[in-house]
C-alpha cells in the first residue's frame, strides 16, 4: 500500500482479497493505540456480522471492553473499532476516527454519496482520518465509479486501482482459466477482473457485448510499413478536448482511435494544454493515419482545430447541441446492439466503461432529453467515442451527404 493516498479506492475481482486488506487494515490502525478510532462500514447486517466475527477473534487477546449489541472494540491500548451497518441509521453520528474502511462500497447502492458526504467524511476531520472504499464491481453504483476516477488523476489526495482475481496467489490459474470458459465476457470481466460493466439499465445498454476479453491483435497496431498492405485495417479517430487552466484542471481530453470494422484500438485519455493536446494528437494521427479525425468543434474546439491544421494535422469539425448529441447517441446504442464495437483489453477500457455505464438520458421540461454524464462524473471517453464511431459509420445509417451526422 506504498502508493495509498488519504483517500483511496479500490475495485477487485472476486476473491481478490479486498476484505482481508480491510481487516489488515482496521487492526493496524487500532493497535496504534489511543487516539486511534477506526471504523468498519458494510452495505448490510449480515456481511457486518461475518466480519466482526473474524476482527474480534484476532483481536481477544488485546481486547480491554467488547459491546456485542454497538458493535464496538477498545483494546488494552486505548485504540478502538467501531462496526457500522449501512441500512441501520446514520454512521458515525458524534464520533472522530483516524481511519474508515467500506466493504462492499459499491453494494451500499443510492445511500453511498449521502453516508460519505452527510455523515462519515465529517468524522475524519479532527484526525484528519483516511478511508478505503473496497468493492467488487457493481457499476451500478454511479458514485462508486466517481470515486473510483478521483484516484484517476482527478483530485491528488485520492488514490484507485483496479484489481483482477489473479492477482490473489492463493487462487490457481487453472480455476480462472475454467471461470473464463464458463461465463461469458462480460460477467468474466466484472466478477474476475473488476471492469465496470453494466447488464442493464443504462442508456448504452449491451455493453457485454463489446467486451473482447484479450489483448488487442498486432493487426491493429498501425506500422507505417505494414500500411500498404491489403488487409490492413482502416482507422479513424474521436477527439474530445479539455479546457485548460485551473477552471478545467478537472477535465481530461480524450483520444479513441477506432478500427473500421468496430475495434477500439486507443483511448488516450490524460490532462495537458492546449499546444500539448494538439502535439499528442498529431502523433497519433502519424502513427494511424486516420481516414478521418472527428473533433468537437464548439467552445474552445475552433481554437484547437485552427491550431491542429497549422500544425498539419487534418481534422473535421463537429458541433455538438443538444439534437446532434443525441444522434450520436443513438447510433452509438444501435451500434452495441448490433455488436459492433468490440473493446479489447487495452489501456484506460475500464475509465470508458464505467463512464458509458453512467452515462445518464434526463427528461427536460421541454419534452427534449439531455444526454450527459452524472454530476461529478466524467464523459470524455464516451463523448471521443461515440464521434470515432460517428466517423467510421459515414454514409451509413443517418448519415446525409455532406455531412458527418
């Protein structure tokens, strides 16, 4: 854990370990001693209980006062662990602790951000506390996945990894190897490998499908000496850009570049300005040579298309309004449905993944509806992807002559 930060997040695969991380570290931060306070939160009564069980067995031998009925722990040492459920009232109301871990963060469900933000962040304030939140995949949990891209760069007091299930040594090879062959791609992915994958409803439903549960092929990785070959794939590239500057030091830019026939090659996702998003762009290009690079054209978009063709860099612009995004969007739901896309195992998959989960359709007073990610998320993966796919499906469905939606 030498990479921890104050606040860090955790998404395994099953078996993974995480509730041993846990409970290694809630015992390390009681056997500290007083003022140490630490907190152990599960989504439900029953999960808490198996994990009191455990803690208050390790720990018998240094325990000064046990309460069965509050779940509570000090030992002879003046350190203590309380043990709250996550359906039972609110958490750590009156308390101070050094340390909160979350089991199962994601399966608390709608109530995470309330218990967070109304009830337990508070309680880290006098000791300036630190929290894990460890969980297998539900990414039905939107907020569990803003967390989880907090730790991605977002915000530099928050740490997130994801981890599979064989990176746990004490589970063999050839039992993943079976789990692989038994389930199909996408429950493999979010049960063994943590990935973010939605079964149902969201807007981009289908996502299991485009889930290609290997490392991307050789034949994609564009050579300028393979590039007169025949059957050499056909690429083009989505560009979202970010703002630049300490307004949008949250932001991030994104790159996708997209085989013709559907594959996602590259999601170069990262935070830079405006010349560096331009220069990294231009690589790409030289190193795909896309058919056509599709980029947002609004705002600070017609900047860095002006900037992109000083620097030789051929683009085309999109405006994106609230109709043209929709458009987008539904040929980006028609193409996962049909089964299309296809998302190998490639850098910055899961950011993508848990943001097309999130991604939400809200009602407008108007009868419209808007299309975007939820408060606090992200969607510039999404947002790089659905204008790669856009691209690539020219003179195909929706497409009208002369233009690119």
């Amino acid at each position: 854990m030498n990479e921890a930060r104050r606040f860090n997040c955790l998404r395994a695969g099953r078996r993974f370990g995480k509730s041993t991380l846990g409970r290694h570290l809630l015992i390390h931060e009681a056997l500290k001693g007083a003022p140490a306070s630490a907190a152990w939160i599960a989504p439900r009564y029953k999960t808490l209980a198996n994990q009191w069980r455990e803690i208050t067995d390790i720990l018998r031998p240094v325990t000064a006062f046990k309460s069965e009925e509050e779940k509570h722990i000090r030992l002879v040492n003046g350190g203590e662990i309380d043990f709250w459920s996550a359906d039972a009232g609110i958490p750590g109301e009156g308390r101070r602790y050094s340390l909160i871990v979350f089991d199962e963060a994601a399966a608390i469900g709608t109530d995470l951000e309330r218990l967070w933000t109304r009830s337990l962040r508070p309680t880290l304030s006098d000791m300036r506390g630190r929290a894990f939140f460890l969980s297998t995949s539900k990414a039905a949990n939107a907020y569990f996945n803003v967390l989880f891209q907090y730790g991605q760069g977002e915000r530099e007091d928050w740490m997130s990894w994801q981890c599979g299930t064989a990176q746990n040594p004490f589970i063999k090879p050839e039992e993943i190897a079976a789990a692989r062959r038994d389930l199909p791609l996408a429950a493999f992915a979010s049960e063994y490998m943590g990935d973010a994958v939605a079964f149902s409803g969201t807007v981009f439903a289908n996502l299991e499908r485009a889930i290609i549960d290997r490392p991307l092929s050789s034949i994609y990785e564009r050579a300028p000496v393979e590039a007169w070959r025949m059957d050499a794939p056909q690429f083009v590239i989505g560009v979202d850009w970010a703002g630049a500057g300490r307004k949008a030091s949250g932001d991030f830019t994104c790159f996708v570049v997209l085989a013709t026939d559907g594959t996602i090659c590259v999601i170069d996702r990262f935070k830079a300005d405006f010349s560096m998003q331009v220069t990294r762009l231009k690589a790409l290009c030289m190193r795909y040579k896309p058919a056509v690079t599709l980029v947002e054209q609004n705002s600070i978009g017609a900047n860095q298309m002006a900037l992109c063709r000083s620097r030789g860099v051929s683009v085309q612009g999109f405006t994106m309004t609230n109709a043209t995004k929709a458009a987008l969007v539904e040929l980006m739901a028609l193409k996962l449905e049909e089964g299309w896309i296809k998302i190998p195992d490639i850098e910055n998959r899961a950011a993508l993944l848990s943001e097309l989960q999130a991604f939400e359709a809200v009602p407008l007073q108007n009868g419209l509806t808007r299309y975007s990610a939820p408060p606090g998320s992200h969607d510039d993966a999404t947002i790089a992807t659905m204008l790669a796919v856009r691209a690539a499906n020219r003179g195909r469905v929706g497409y009208q002559p002369g233009r690119l939606i």
